[in-house]
C-alpha cells in the first residue's frame, strides 16, 4: 500500500515535471516566433496596461490553485525585464495567496476544496495543523515554497493570523519569485535569443 502511494506520488511529480516543460517550450517557441525584441517593444507601447493585466493574470491564476503562476513569472521577467518583473510578480504574489487565504477563513473548507481538491487539502492538513501562534511563521517559511497557492487556501483554515501568514508569505516569495524570474526567465531568454 505504501509502495503504491510513493508510486503514485511520483507518478503526479512526473507528470506535473512533464507539463512544465512542454509549457516552457511552447512559451520559448511563442517568443522565437514573435522575436524577443518585438514582444518586449509590444509590451512598452501598451504602457500601463501590461503591468496592470500581468499581475491580474498572476493573482488569478495563484486564486484558481492548478494553475500555478510560475510560467507567467519566468514570461515576465523576459518581457518586462527582472527587476520589473520581479516587483510585479511580488504585488500579484501577495495579493492571490491572501485572496485565498480570505477564500478559506471567510467561506470555509467546502469552498477551499472546489479550488485546491480534497486530496490536496487532505494532504496538507497534517502539516498545517501543527502551526500554532507566531512560532508558526518559520515553519509555513519552509512549506509555502512547495505550493504558495495551496498552501494559502490550507493555512486559511486554521486559527493563525492573518499577519503570520503574510509575514511567511513576504519572506516565501521573495526566495520562489526570485527563482522563476532571475534564473527561470534567464534561461528562457537562451532559448529565445537569435543564435
């Protein structure tokens, strides 16, 4: 049984592994295609209304759990430059995971698992459960990183405060931001630049 769940754990890792890449490729080929120049002069002439619409896109698409923004981060720092990127990615970051943090602490657990699934919430509720109080903010420090957007929704459901979690959650997504945006969108530039 055991043996089985591992299995079927890293069946999930592999398939999630698999998925990124394929969504990396078609993103890289996407912008060999327009040119990497071309995008990012689009992404000047729109003015405000690319930041605007890139950090709404993040937001929802950390709100609607599967989806994960991690791709839209790694984009992002190709077409609006890292740093930019980076500060856009931070705001849309903090503004979904206390969306579903809210989510969860206003409506309750049934409206939580329509976004994350039962089996995720399942899973995590042995971890989270053990927070307890402000000596909680290191431990969600080091399981935010592995699911911001599902780990929000489960920590909604407990009786920690919404300042603990932020706190977490402002020294979680600098580490996972910086990684998409600096070395993710640094590698999707070599991909994407004229040989």
């Amino acid at each position: 049984n055991t043996t089985m769940r591992l299995t079927s754990k890293l069946q999930k890792i592999l398939l999630a592994i698999s998925f990124v890449g394929i969504l990396y490729l078609i993103l890289a080929l996407a912008l060999q295609t327009i040119g990497l120049d071309n995008a990012q002069l689009l992404v000047k002439q729109t003015g405000v209304w690319a930041p605007v619409v890139f950090m709404f896109l993040c937001a929802a698409s950390l709100i609607v759990a599967p989806l994960s923004g991690s791709s839209l981060f790694v984009v992002g720092g190709t077409l609006f430059g890292k740093h930019d990127a980076f500060l856009l990615s931070y705001i849309a970051t903090l503004i979904g995971c206390s969306a579903n943090f809210w989510i969860s602490r206003k409506l309750g657990r049934k409206v939580a698992q329509r976004f994350i699934g039962k089996a995720n919430l399942d899973e995590l509720d042995k971890f989270i459960n053990k927070l307890k109080g402000s000596s909680s903010i290191f431990y969600m420090v080091i399981i935010m990183p592995f699911s911001q957007d599902i780990v929000s929704y489960a920590i909604g459901l407990t009786k920690i405060k919404y300042t603990y979690f932020l706190i977490a959650l402002i020294l979680s997504s600098t580490i996972v931001i910086a990684g998409y945006v600096y070395i993710g969108s640094s590698l999707l530039e070599l991909f994407v630049q004229p040989k």
